[in-house]
C-alpha cells in the first residue's frame, strides 16, 4: 500500500480581461487531497470528505474525474490497483476561488507523486484542466494551472495540449466574499453563457493588449500598471458584472480604499482587489465587504499569493 497527501492553493482567474488565460494562485484557502492505492480492480473510491467547506460537496466529481483522466493519461492503465481517496475541503465552492480546481489539481499532483514523477507541469494542469469538466460541463486550465503550479500563470490552448508559463509573482490582494453561495449549483456554466459568442475587434485587441502589459508588469514587480489593467476588461466583465450583487458599490469602495485595482474573480461572486501590502490589503477587504454586506452578507480576506501544490 502507497500514500501521499497533496495540498493545492484556491486562485482567482482571469484577473479582469486575461479571460481563460490568467490566473493566480492564493493562500487564502486550500484542499488537502489524501491519495492511498491498494491492490484492487480499479475502482475509485471516495472514503470521506472533511473540512469546514465538506457540507458543500454534494458529489466529489473533480477528485473522482481527475483520477479517471489521469489513469487515461498516455495509457496508465492501473487497471490492479484502486484508489483510494480522503478529500480536505478547505476552499468555499460557488464562491469564484477555483474550488473545484484545487480539488483536481492535488489530485493529479499527488497521482503524478506515485505514479508518473517525470510528467510535465503542462501535463499536469491539462489532466486537472480535463478533470474540471466533471463539475463544470467543460474544460477549464486557468484556475488547475494556478493551484498546480502556484503564483501567477498565463496559458495557451493548442489544438493538443497546453502551453502554461509561471511567473514568480510576489503580491498582496483584498477580497470580498460572500458568505453564502448566492449561485446555488451551476453557476460556472452560467455565467460562462453570458460571455458574447461574438467580439469586435477593437474590443478583442484591447483586451489582450492589456493582458501582455499585465505580464511584463509582473515580471518588472509593477504592481500599479498590474492593478491598472486588471479593471480595463471590455468583454467578460461588462457581462457578468450585471449578475453580482452590489458590484458597483463593491467596486467604488475599493476604489475610495485607494486599491490598485479590482475585478470579479472568476467567475464570482466573489470581488478581488490588488493591494500595496498586507496592511492595505486589511483595509480594502473590509472597506469592500461592508458595500457588498449591503447586499450579501460578505466577509473580508486578505491573502498574498501561493506556492504550487507540494506534498504535507
């Protein structure tokens, strides 16, 4: 019998126009995954889920989908061994922190770990990428691609693979997130629909013009230019912002806060703001919790950016 346990980060994507391509890793929260493979025929068996988010998880699917896409991964069969799986849920589901891609990328990690230690980061993040559909109906590698390998990424989708590229990205952030999921179930989906099918150009080269700046930025540890760009999304945000509610005041009060910048992550609801430091990140989190508790109740959170996922 082999064990290994895995803990992977929750992350915010997109970061205001770097829709699907970016997003990073944060220590707000995190899923430990517990991996244990005995002699079997194999099964995938789910033996407990704990944690203070384990009420939230109606069905485990990304765990059970990240070991399937996994034992698929270049012909691993393991068709003599089940495994056998203890999930940590520590990361709020529906709340627009890559719950369920913290799940799949410590899966897959910790698979990796035990089975396969020469397999590439890309590799990686493309099986949790494909694990997420589980949940979410589709694909998704900006969320897996932070929490596998932590701090700030950027990926590209190819017609096979991934290319994902890490920049060792050292920042504070403030974020207001509500108690309760507003959402319910689906929400990702959702939201994913009100994204236009459509883009004018115009609007289409602003966006990825500013997501370049945004990593230059970063590699320069410019965190006003970061912040700045991270509020000039012309194409997603404008949609899904009408969904939140309280956004606009949420987003003034960051503002008046004197934050670098602010954006939804993810998804949502939850309301992401980039900070000067640890102190300022403290008084913009409470200065956007307290607009959005007009609406929701919401609560405050300061958090910097995480490593990759590792073994404990």
């Amino acid at each position: 019998m082999r064990s290994i346990r895995v803990r992977a980060y929750c992350s915010s994507a997109n970061l205001g126009p770097g829709f699907d391509a970016l997003a990073v890793a944060l220590d707000a929260f995190y899923d430990e995954v517990e991996v244990r493979v005995e002699s079997g025929s194999g099964k995938v068996i789910v033996e407990s889920v704990y944690g203070p988010y384990a009420n939230q998880v109606s069905n485990p699917t990304t765990v059970v989908g990240a070991v399937k896409e996994f034992k698929q991964f270049k012909g691993l069969g393991l068709e003599d061994v089940d495994v056998v799986i203890r999930l940590f849920k520590g990361v709020p589901i529906g709340s627009g922190l890559g719950s369920s891609g913290a799940s799949a990328a410590a899966t897959v990690v910790a698979l990796a770990n035990l089975f396969y230690p020469s397999i590439k980061p890309e590799e990686m993040v493309y099986i949790a990428g494909l694990a997420e559909a589980y949940a979410a109906g589709s694909p998704h590698f900006d969320n897996v691609a932070a929490s596998t390998l932590g701090k700030l990424v950027a990926l590209a989708i190819l017609d096979k693979g991934l290319v994902v590229k890490k920049v060792d990205f050292d920042a504070w952030f403030a974020i207001a997130m509500p108690v309760k999921n507003i959402f319910g179930e689906g929400k990702t989906k959702a939201m994913r629909e009100v994204v236009p099918k459509t883009v004018e150009m115009r609007k289409a080269v602003a966006n990825w013009s500013r997501v370049a700046v945004m990593m230059i930025s970063a590699l320069q540890g410019d965190l006003e230019t970061f912040g700045k760009m991270m509020e000039l999304d012309e194409i997603v945000e404008p949609a899904r912002s009408k969904l939140i509610p309280c956004y606009e005041e949420v987003r003034k009060a960051a503002k008046k806060a004197n934050s670098l910048g602010v954006t939804i992550s993810g998804a949502g609801p939850s309301i992401i703001a980039l900070a000067k430091d640890k102190s300022h990140a403290k008084e913009v989190a409470e200065a956007m919790a307290n607009a959005y508790s007009k609406c929701v109740e919401a609560i405050p959170i300061i958090t910097k950016t995480a490593p990759q996922a590792h073994t404990v």
